[in-house]
C-alpha cells in the first residue's frame, strides 16, 4: 500500500469510499458520520490544503485520510497526553468495502509514521466516537493508548496517542 497526496481528480473515488465508510459505520451503530460528515466540501479543502491523503493498493486507490499537523481541537483534553512534544494527528480514515478485512490499516499507520517522522513529530493523535469499537479496537491493538476526551466537530471523543 502506498500513502500518496490526493489530488482533485481524486474527489469521485474520495467520496464513494467515504459513502462506503458511512453506510458500514452504520450497519453496526455507529452515527459518528451519519450527519453529512465529512462533507464534499471538507475534502475539498483537505486537498487543496494538502492534508488530504489517498491509500492506493495496485493503483487503485482503496482508502482516504486527513494527515493534519497541529490541531486546536487536541489543545484541551479531558485526560493527558503522552507528549507536549510535535505530533501529527489523523482524521476521516475512510476505507471501502473492497478493502476492509485485508489487513490496511496496520499499513495504513506505518505510512503515517513515516510522514510523522519526516515532519519532526514524535507522535501520531486520533479521536474516534465511543460508537466505534472497530475503529478503538484497531487502535488499541497498534499500540495507541487511550489518553482521555477531547471535542471534535462538537462531540466528546474518545482520543488516542502514538509515540512513534
């Protein structure tokens, strides 16, 4: 699996994953998406930005993902971070149907440890809805640690930190 820059041609396949993503969200009650998010407009942004990344398996592309360095939502925890030191953080890891149970989010995670350590961090956040046992469990069995709540996109999340 590559991690590569998506790039606006990319927003069709973009958004399939993440209907995709929405409606397996949904299947096992997880609502954290049911309300529109991420919307069009969302990755659009994340793209001309260039925080919007694509997960490409055989050139085609299987999953999505914001890579965003500091993060004011991160600023106040409930809880404590593992590090005050520079981190990146993770947002809307979206993969599609064709790509789930093929073992991609462990790759997923590597690629971002590798953009970590090319930008200087010393670790990797990401909060997830207490909605999302697939996506804790995932998290827990990489090595996260459960480090308390934060607010995002106005709901209490639960966050996570990886020292890389």
């Amino acid at each position: 699996m590559e991690l590569m820059r998506a790039e606006a041609g990319d927003i069709s396949r973009i958004m399939e994953i993440i209907e995709e993503a929405r409606s397996f969200q949904l299947s096992y009650g997880n609502r954290q998406w049911a309300h529109g998010y991420p919307s069009l407009a969302l990755i659009e942004e994340d793209i001309r930005t260039g925080i919007g990344y694509k997960a490409v398996v055989d050139g085609i592309t299987m999953g999505y993902l914001a890579i965003v360095g500091h993060d004011a939502a991160y600023d106040s925890i409930d809880g404590r971070w593992l590090s005050d030191g520079p981190y990146i953080a993770l947002h809307r890891i979206a993969f599609s149907d064709e790509a789930r149970g093929h073992g991609l989010f462990p790759a997923l995670i590597d690629g971002c440890r590798a953009q970590a350590a090319l930008s200087g961090a010393l670790s990797i956040r990401i909060d997830t809805d207490r909605l999302n046992p697939i996506m804790q469990h995932l998290l827990e069995k990489l090595g996260f640690s459960f480090t308390g709540y934060v607010i995002f996109e106005g709901d209490r999340k639960l966050a996570y930190e990886l020292m890389i």
